[in-house]
C-alpha cells in the first residue's frame, strides 16, 4: 500500500510574526497521526523560520520552485543545493501557476525536476489540463505530455524517487475540485503510463490531488484507490483545516 501525504502549497502567503502559530500547530498536529505524512511548501524566505519550527517534527518542509542550473549568474533564482542548505525535503515543480504566468515549458519543468533529484530533493511534479483542454476532450493528451517529459528526463527507474500531483488548472483556487470519478480516471491513467514503462515504479507511483481539497470533500477524494493523498493550497493555511484533510487522509 502506498504512503499518503499531505502537502501544503502556502503559494505567496504568510509573514514572519504569524507562521509560528501556522507551523506549530500543524506540527502539534501532526504529531498525532501515524499513518500518513505531512509537508508544508513556504516562500523562499520563510524557509529558514521553517527549518527552525519543524525540524525534530513529523513534519517536512520544501519549497515552491526550484531553478533548473546548479549555480552561476541566474539573477532571482534559488537552486536545489540552496533548498539542501535549508532542510528541505520537498520542492515543487510545473505548478500551473508558474507554467502560466512563468512561461515554463515541459522541459523545463523535467529539468527541474531533475535538478531537484540530483539534489538530493523530493520533486512534486505538477501536471494538470486547463478548462479548454479538458473542454476539447484533451485532458488525457495534455498529461501524458507533461508526464512524458519528466520520464525521458529522469528515466522511469528514477520515478520512484518523486512525487507526481494531479492538478486540474481549473479546479486550482476555483473552490471547484474534480469529482471522484474526474480524478480517478486520470490518476489511474498516468500510473498506466508509468506502469507500461515499468510496472513496479508505475505501481508504487505516488500520486497526489490537487485543486480545491478542503475538509468536506477530502474523505471522497482520498479514498480513491488511485490518490495517495493531497497536494493543497487555500485550506493548508488554516491548521484546522490541513490537519483534518491529513484525518481524512489516515481514515481512507
Ligand atoms: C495549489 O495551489 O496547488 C492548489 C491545489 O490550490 P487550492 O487547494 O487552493 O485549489
């Protein structure tokens, strides 16, 4: 049976005199539940703070990007050895958000990734189709795409070393998630896709929901046999609510 985790996508929330409350709580939380695993996925320059709070507890930390280049002359960028320097387990690449507004490609998502890796890091690679493309009956097309990427990049024996997350684009911030059956027929298809390429690594594939989990609709979505948990947005910056998709989590 595969590991479910819960992580929190804090995107460009947050402030230095409130993360304590944010971090300890959910660490408290934590705490208390064995059987599935916890992470949250700050700004930049919450990392240290992060580090900090939660480093002794049940509960990871990561980052929200990572630059493809291991070092050099990137102004703005963060690269995975500087995550390393900070504790970080996880980091995400392709969110949709900076596919967007960031212009990142599929290879530059899977060089991400790989970067990442190499590290030492966890990548939770995003991949998810827009409201177009799923109108135009091409969601399936779109993931593999983004997928197939990350498989050539990395090779299919090195998928085990990440985590995948489904994130429809329209159900991100939208308070409109997939449905159970939505999401059940792509996770099942992108573990295919691994699982023909190699049936072991596509078996034991993590592969995590994203885009509106909340309290009410995280047992339906968990219990799918296809989700090993959440990546989440909104409800992870609120304690209550994180934790209780964690409850969901571990009840599944
Ligand atoms: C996300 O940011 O990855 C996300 C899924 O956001 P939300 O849960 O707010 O839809």
């Amino acid at each position: 049976m595969r590991n479910k985790l819960i992580a929190g996508n804090w995107k460009m929330h947050g402030s230095l005199a409130g993360n304590p409350a944010l971090l300890q709580s959910v660490a408290a939380g934590a705490a208390t539940q064995s059987n599935v695993s916890f992470a949250v996925l700050v700004p930049f320059p919450y990392l240290a703070q992060a580090q900090a709070l939660l480093t002794g507890t049940s509960c990871a930390w990561g980052a929200q990007d990572v630059s493809e280049e291991a070092g050099g002359a990137f102004t703005g960028e963060v690269s995975a050895a500087m995550l390393r320097d900070f504790g970080c387990r996880y980091v995400v690449a392709g969110h949709s958000e900076r596919r967007a507004r960031h212009g990142e490609s599929d290879r530059r998502v899977a060089a991400k990734a790989l970067a990442a890796l190499e590290a030492g890091l966890t990548p939770i690679v995003c991949v998810g189709e827009t409201l177009d493309e799923r109108e135009a009956g091409q969601t399936l097309a779109v993931v593999y795409r983004q997928l197939d990427a990350v498989m050539e990049s990395l090779g299919v024996r090195r998928l085990p070393a990440i985590v995948l997350a489904y994130e429809p684009v329209w159900a991100i911030g939208t308070g409109r998630s997939a449905t159970p059956a939505q999401a059940q027929e792509v996770h099942a298809a992108l573990r295919q896709r691994v699982s023909n390429a190699d049936w072991v690594v596509g078996s034991g594939l993590q592969i995590l929901y994203g885009g509106s989990v909340k309290p009410s609709n995280a047992l339906e979505l968990m219990r799918l046999p296809d989700v090993d948990g959440a990546l989440v947005g909104g409800a992870s910056l609120a304690a209550d609510d994180f934790l209780d998709i964690g409850r969901a989590a571990a009840l599944a």
